[in-house]
C-alpha cells in the first residue's frame, strides 16, 4: 500500500494524505488472491463501478499495461479515483478524435444513401409513402404519392409542399421522404 501511495505522489511525498483514502478504497475494490473477491464484494454482494463518463462509457485513465503487480494496480486504481484533470483532456480528445474519425468514416461508406439533393421551390416532387410499410399488403399499394410542388425548403431539411392546384401540405415532409420527380 505504501508503495502504492508514493508512486501515486509523483515524488512530491508532501502530498500523501490526500492519496491515503483514495488508497483504501481502491484496496478494498480489488480482488482478493485468496478469496477471488474483492472485500466490497463480500460486503454489499455487487461490483463496485469505477469512475467513467457515464454519457460517453469511457474509462477515465488510459488503458493499462498487463499484467500489473499489486501496488501498480492499487497505483492504477488510485489514478481512476483521483479523476486527473489531464486524463480527462487525453479522453475527452480521444472521443472526440474518434467520433469525427466514425462520422468520416460513416459518410465515405454511406455515399449512395446519403442524398445531399436540395428541391429548389417550384420542382416537382414524389412523396415516399412511409404509411403503407406498416401495412399487411404493402406491396399493391403506391410507394409514392405526387407528383408534387416544392413550396419551400425549411433550415432544418423539411419541405412545404403543395398539389397540383396550389393547396399546400399542412404537414411538413422529411428530406429523406423526397424524391425529384422526371
């Protein structure tokens, strides 16, 4: 434990009382060699949860070099408790580095779903039938309604629409539900 506790200090030993309880909380967490259980388990019968971003479910520290001895790991876990201002910016980094990296990846692989196509007002349109897919004989039924006219083009991506004869849509329509009518 002591050994834990100093490599915890960083050499700054002046700081120990603030690692002591962080010490005994993460010995307390750990499993036993000799009963294969941790004394929280024993006590309250359920796994205690470390620290993470429960938004995000990440660990808070980076991942650790195997196999550990036993004051490494309590080092380790003392680490996980303290909740380190630069391991929050290395993960907070990390996720977002890899959620720009899964969305590039997610638009190169999608590119022929993804309809980037904008209806200028005044095109004509068809109107995917989205009702009909909960339906028994979806199939005899008509996939598109329309033709249609593109009224307007809203900033968050839905459409006013309008028949034939100018009587506009009280309902706006989902980008993914137009089609260009040819």
């Amino acid at each position: 434990m002591r050994q834990a506790i100093m490599k915890s200090c960083n050499g700054n030993v002046s700081h120990w009382p603030d690692y002591v309880p962080l010490a005994f909380w993460s010995e307390q967490i750990s499993i036993q060699h000799s009963t294969g259980y941790s004394a929280y388990y024993m006590v309250h019968g359920t796994h205690p949860t470390l620290p993470m971003d429960l938004e995000q479910v990440t660990f808070l520290v980076p991942p650790p070099d195997l196999p550990m001895s036993d004051s490494e790991m309590l080092t380790y876990r003392i680490r996980q408790l303290q909740r380190r201002p630069e391991d929050l910016d290395r993960v907070a980094q990390a996720v977002l580095d890899a959620r720009r990296y899964n969305s590039k990846r997610f638009l190169r692989d999608n590119v022929a779903i993804i309809s980037t196509l904008r209806h200028e007002p005044g095109t004509l349109v068809l109107l995917r039938n989205t009702r009909i897919k909960k339906e028994l004989n979806w199939k005899a039924k008509p996939c598109y309604l329309g033709p249609l006219i593109v009224v307007h083009h809203n900033s968050g991506g839905s459409y006013m629409l309008a028949d034939l004869n100018g009587a506009i849509l009280k309902a706006r329509v989902a980008q993914f539900r137009v089609i260009p009518y040819y």
